[in-house]
C-alpha cells in the first residue's frame, strides 16, 4: 500500500465530498485541534469543498504557536551562555521571542543547531563534550517520548553533558478548558493524529461523554479529514456522541504502551502557561526529581528580559478558536510570514501561516 | 603532494604552483588553461550570455553528486536558461586548510567529467586558503560565458496568456538527497540529487521550436519560487494541477516526514519552460527524448487575471494559493 499517493486520489475524495454534501443537514462548527490538520485544510483547499452548513474553525494544536512568551525568552537567555549549544526542531528558529528570536541570536553568534530527533542531539553532546547541549523540549505528547528516551540515553551513556528546557504541553486537559469556557460552541471535534497515535483515543472520551461532542481521530492527508468529516456529520445527524478513529493505520484506542511509560517514568505533570489561553492545571510535563539535574532551568542560572507581547497581535484569540487570521488588523499588513508579529505567522503550523500562504482570493 | 590542503597551497608559492599544475591544469586539460597567463582570450560572434555563481553546499559529497558537479551543472544551466549554448567556466575554489588532496582530487575530477558533458572549458581560475572555521571545507565560486543562437530570445518577462507551462521531470529530489545527509537530520534513503547539465535538452527543445518564451531552473525555492518569479516578471499568473506535477513517492514520503512541501524544494537537473500553446507538444516529444526531460511534462497554463500569482487546483479540485518560498526550509516539530 501506498501511504501517501492513496490518500490523495482525488476520484475517492469527489466520492466522499459528495456524501458530506448528502448527509449534512444541521448546520455545524467542527474544530480541527490540530496545526497539522489545519495546514492539510489549506494546503488542498478542503474548506472550499465542504457544504455550507460545515464551519470549520482552528484550534490551539500548534505546539510552537501556544509556548508562552516567557518560555521562549528562557531559551533565548539559555543561547546567550558562553559554551552552551542549543538544539532545537527547525522551526522554532523563527519565533518571535519577546525581544528576539533563536535565528538573531544565532546571528549573533550563539550556537543554535536544528536536529531532526533527539538522538541527533545526543550525539552533538557527545562529540563537544567541554560544551553543555540544551534540547528544547517543545511539543506535545507526541515528541515527549522521543525526550524521554534521550534522558535515559544520555544517563546510560554517561552523558554528562546533556539537558532539556521542558516546555512541552499535554493536549487533553487544554481542550477541557477551551470548552469550560465556554468561548467558543462546537458541534465536532476532529481529534489530533500524531498526539492519539501516542495515548490513544481513550483519553478524548471525556469530551463526547461531558460534553455531548463528537469526536474523531483522523490522519493528515485529505482523504483522512474527509473521512473525519464524514463520520462527524454521520454522528451529529444521528444525534450520537462518541469517539471514532479515522486513522486505524497509526491509531489504536489504548495507543502506544511503550512511549507512554516513558513519558510516566521521566515526566510528571504540572500546572503550563499556554498563550492566549493562560494557565492551565495539569497541562505541561516537567523533569521528575530524580532526572532534575537534567533540567536546565535548574542546571543554568539565567535571567530572562522580562516576557513583553507585541501589541495588536491576536494569536491568542485565534488560537482558542474565537477569532479567524482575517480578523486581526496586523495580518497580511504588519504581520507577515517574512516579517511575523506573533508565533501563528512563523509556525508552519500556524492558522495565520496557513490563511496567509494558501488562502488569499482562493482558499478559506 | 601534500595528503592535505595547507595554507601554503593557498600562498602563491611552490605548493600552489604545484597543486595548480598537477591537480587543475591537467585536469582540465585545454590550450586556453594550459598557457596560464592572467586572463583566457577568446574571440566570439554573436550575443554572448555571461552568468556567475557561488557553491557552498554540505556536505559536499552527496547522494548523485558534489560540490564539483553541481558547480558545473549550475553554472551551465543558467548560461542554458536564456537558450545560450555554454562554451567556457571559470573557476574559482576557497578551500579551508585541511581539507584532504584526495578530497579536493575527486571533486576536480568530477569538474572535469561534468564539463565534458556539457561540452564546456575551464578556461581560467583561482585558489584560497583559508583558516579552518573560516570556510565549511571548499567553496567554489564560478563564471560563465554562452552563446546565444540567433532567433531565440527567452525572459522571464515573456509568458504570455495562453501559454502553456512544461516542467522536464519529478522535483525535490536534490533537495532530499542532500538533507538525507546532513548533521543532525541524517535519514536513509535511496534517492539520489538530480543535478545534471541540461545545455542538450535545451538545444534539442530550441530544435523542436525557437520561440520558447522562458526557460528557468527551479533550484534554491523550489518549483513554487520559480513560477512566482515568472509570473511576477511577465505580469500573468501561473496556473497548474497538482495531480500533473511528478513528484517520487520517496520525495513525498521525506517531506511528509519532515513537514515540507515539494513544491518548495530545490532541484539541480530540471527546468521550467513556459511556450505558446500551439508548439508545446512538440517541445514535449523533443524534451522526452533527452535523458533529462524523459518525465516532462506539461503541468498548467499562463492566465490573464490575478497577475503576479500562482494557483494551483489541488486533489480536491479546489485551488490554493502557491507563493514563494518564506526563509529557509525547516523541519517541523511533529
């Protein structure tokens, strides 16, 4: 089986398009939590495509976008350390800190490397061993195993050398306080691929059964978020609330017992700033105590400039699915993928990126 | 010789007599070269076409090349781009002190292979070393001088509505291969750069019609820049189908991975041609007969309306926006 080019054909898409069209009778907001399936949307153009009863709106699931300032400015204050090699996934090399960003300290002359996976990084510890290597530890379930698995790595290799600024972010407890809001009604929720692929679909339930809104699992190619949309609508017109999986290739209801054990041996949870949305119990992952050393809050003795948001900007807003990219008065004009204010610009993930660079006259 | 490049090589003295002599000069064996004197004198007829380019790739051995190869390949094909035949290169390499001889010897012998393809001379050149750190290994910068045949008269400002826009194989493989192996990102694949020179495809094109209207090769930014940069210059807009452009299921599968779009991924041994619709079969039939055109094919079409953009009609059969290429391309998160 082909994974990619046979979930792009488009005589199954015109097929499952036009049984969307046929069942969807209630007018409907679905919310695609995920960065990964907002940029799909945009990238094949799928909000053209739904009935008019679909309103589909972006949620908070871009791991660079919801990293609070002030956690980004510790990052930035970590580079500036003399002997200190900061890697990093590529692209959070962009995003705006409050003063700066990693690609202008890198500039600078700060040692900044991209790497595709910890392991990466692991070696780049053990190649400069008189410098200290500080992995940036952002995103959600999904890359905090992969952490994980480097912190006990480095520990059985005696990597003496190797630390981690945990700023990842837990994806469950930040939906439960978008909908506690009350800010914004949905009717469907479609529920991040990557993320279930590691805890499964177990921990959505809460959201069908509390809630009373349908939930699916779905994958990243357009086919799948058809398929996702399908079976939303499907639930809503049966009056039903529970949750499916579109994505039985890289999903399965317990999910990943392995990663998930690392994550429990090396992390536990505790209270994350989240932008736009603020504080929220129980939604980050921080360095047990007996790995503390490793964690370069604790290592290092930096003071970050104190955290500033540039006015005007309203990721925050969108990124709790209250307003739209073409709300905001800086998009497009002051805010720009080349020149980006806020994170939902720079992030390839960004609803503001994606508006920005597939959306135009065309998209949307 | 020395088994390293030292900074003496670099000095203008008897090590750099040396390396010129024994490793440029009889690799690119030719009267011009030969008689070393400060500047290569040549005669000409006709509109010349005059390009100048710099290499700094890493690493600089690749899956289907180095550095050597796609100094040449490049340089040739923007002298090709305006539809010149290229004749003579200048080379010019900055190479960081320690850098192996046999290193720098393969990468000269594949110069000298490449350029014989191409069917063009090194015919001047320089040498620096320099301190290690200050340089990543070797840079190479290069200069080249075509002709242009008369009659043919290729721009970026020529697309014209209702022209029809031919691409000559699959993209983002040049661009994959060399990120499958670099420092920090290193994943194994089969796939290999498609750098080559296409100085014959683009002969055999001008043969098949001589009214080709813009040639350009979507190397740094992709298919998506170039197509940007033309129909910005000839004030049009550039639609194509997404279903039409070759992609490598391999391609797909590395950008999948690392949050990349094709469209946006650098390519060495391909080009973009832009043609008046009534020629555009013929110069099809012409381009899949050379050995880098056999997966051309034509993708979209010029438009009047929206000038300075690019649509595309996704799977879906939707349209989206394509723009240029923002920053550099990076690995996503997750």
């Amino acid at each position: 089986m082909k994974f990619i080019t046979e979930f792009r054909r488009s005589e199954l898409a015109g097929g499952l398009i036009s049984q969307i069209h046929r069942r969807s009778k209630t007018s409907v907001r679905f919310m695609e939590f995920c960065g990964g399936h907002t940029v799909t949307i945009f990238r094949y153009g799928l909000r053209q495509v739904l009935p008019q009863t679909i309103e589909m709106v972006s949620g908070p699931g871009c791991p660079v976008c919801v990293t609070a300032n002030a956690d980004l400015d510790k990052a930035i204050a970590l580079s500036r350390l003399p002997d200190v090699i900061i890697t990093t996934f590529g692209d959070m090399l962009k995003v705006p800190a409050s003063h700066s960003s990693l690609q202008k300290v890198k500039a600078d002359g700060a040692d900044v490397r991209v790497v595709y996976s910890t392991t990466d990084a692991l070696v780049i510890a053990e190649r400069n061993p008189t410098k200290s290597v500080i992995f940036l530890g952002i995103g959600f379930e999904t890359t905090a195993p992969t952490i994980a698995a480097s912190i006990l790595q480095a520990k059985a290799r005696r990597i003496k050398n190797y630390y981690i600024l945990s700023v990842h972010k837990l994806c469950p407890p930040v939906i439960r306080a978008l909908l506690d809001s009350g800010e914004v009604k949905l009717h469907g929720l479609i529920c991040p691929g990557h993320v279930s692929a590691i805890i499964g679909s177990h921990p959505w339930e809460f959201i069908a059964r509390d809630y009373n809104i349908p939930c699916v699992v779905s994958g990243f190619e357009p086919l799948d978020i058809l398929q996702c949309v399908d079976m939303l609508v499907a639930q809503v017109e049966n009056g039903e609330s529970k949750v499916e999986i579109a994505y039985r290739r890289g999903v399965r209801p317990e999910g990943n017992r392995e990663a998930l054990k690392l994550i429990e041996q090396v992390f536990e949870p505790c209270p994350a700033e989240w932008r736009g949305i603020g504080e929220v119990p129980d939604s980050g992952l921080r360095l047990r105590k007996e790995y503390q050393t490793l964690a370069a809050e604790f290592a290092f003795d930096i003071e970050p400039e104190p955290a500033y948001e540039p006015g005007g900007c309203i990721c925050g807003d969108i990124l709790r699915g209250v307003k739209t990219p073409t709300d905001c008065k800086l998009f497009g004009k002051a805010c720009t993928p080349e020149y980006p204010v806020g994170p939902c610009m720079v992030s390839s993930e960004g609803s503001c990126s994606a508006y920005y660079l597939y959306g135009g006259d065309f998209g949307g | 010789m020395a088994d390293k490049i030292l900074l003496a090589h670099g000095s203008g003295g008897k090590l750099a007599h040396e390396l010129v002599e024994k490793s440029f000069v009889k690799a690119f064996a030719n009267p011009l070269l030969a008689k070393l004197d400060d500047s290569a004198a040549m005669d000409f007829s006709g509109r010349l076409a005059f390009t100048t380019d710099s290499y700094v790739v890493s690493p600089i051995f690749f899956p289907g090349g180095d550095i050597g190869k796609l100094a040449v390949c490049g340089t040739v094909n923007d002298l090709a781009m305006s539809g010149a035949k290229p004749l003579y290169l200048s080379l010019a390499f900055i190479i960081e002190e320690g850098l192996p001889q046999d290193e720098l010897n393969e990468i000269v012998g594949s110069v000298q292979k490449t350029a014989q393809e191409a069917g063009v001379e090194i015919v001047t050149g320089d040498t620096k070393v320099v301190h290690r750190g200050s340089a990543d290994k070797l840079f190479i910068n290069t200069a080249g001088i075509g002709i242009i045949p008369q009659g043919v008269d290729i721009s970026g400002d020529k697309a014209r509505p209702g022209d029809k826009v031919i691409l000559s194989g699959t993209i983002g493989d040049h661009g994959i291969a060399v990120l499958s192996q670099r420092e920090g990102l290193s994943f194994s694949t089969q796939l290999k750069s498609d750098c080559a020179p296409l100085g014959s495809l683009v002969a055999k094109m001008l043969e098949a019609s001589p009214d080709i209207h813009c040639l350009r090769d979507p190397t740094r930014g992709g298919l998506a820049t170039t197509l940007n940069e033309l129909a910005k210059q000839s004030k049009v807009s550039v639609r194509i189908e997404e279903a039409k452009i070759p992609v490598r299921e391999e391609v797909l599968a590395a950008c999948e991975m690392l949050g990349f779009d094709p469209l946006y991924v650098a390519n060495e041994g391909k080009l973009v041609a832009v043609v008046p619709a009534k020629d555009a079969d013929r110069i099809l039939k012409a381009m899949r007969e050379n050995q880098y055109g056999t997966g051309a094919a034509i993708i979209g079409e010029v438009k009047a309306e929206h000038p300075g953009r690019v649509v595309m009609k996704t799977c879906l059969g939707a349209s989206r926006i394509v723009d240029m290429l923002v920053g550099d391309l990076l690995p996503r998160i997750c």
